[in-house]
C-alpha cells in the first residue's frame, strides 16, 4: 500500500490519500475513498451543523411524527 493522490469533488484540488487513512477505512468497513479533501471535509461538516441540523434535505427541520391532527371537523 501506498499513498494515492486524488480528486476533491468539491473544490477539485488533488489531495493525497495516505496509507494510515487507507488503513482506518479499511479497519472501519469503508469500501469507497473519500471524494472530497480535509478542508472540503471540514466544511460540510460545519454547514450541516449549523445549517440543516445535519438531517439531509429531507425533514424540513421539523421534530419527526407526520403532520396528521384527526380528521377534520365539518361545521
């Protein structure tokens, strides 16, 4: 094993892969390499924190459960 170069998807810097990450992934499970370098990394990290509340785009940021209340009443 030895140090890989890649391509960041975000940013397109090449960043190097070294063999102690390759290493962890490999002892984590991961079958993939990372597609974005440390700082791209960093970054999504940060805005899913503080802007998503790191749930994805789907949710809508509300607390879970559905939006059902009974039927509604007739008057």
């Amino acid at each position: 094993m030895q140090d890989r170069p890649l391509s960041c998807k975000d940013c397109g810097r090449e960043f190097m892969f070294t063999v102690r990450e390759q290493e962890f992934f490999k002892e984590k499970g991961f079958d993939n390499d990372p597609v974005r370098c440390p700082d791209c990394r960093r970054a999504k990290k940060q805005a899913q924190r503080s802007g998503n509340d790191g749930r994805g785009s789907y949710g809508g940021g509300r607390s879970g459960g559905n939006n059902f209340n009974g039927p509604r009443k007739r008057y």
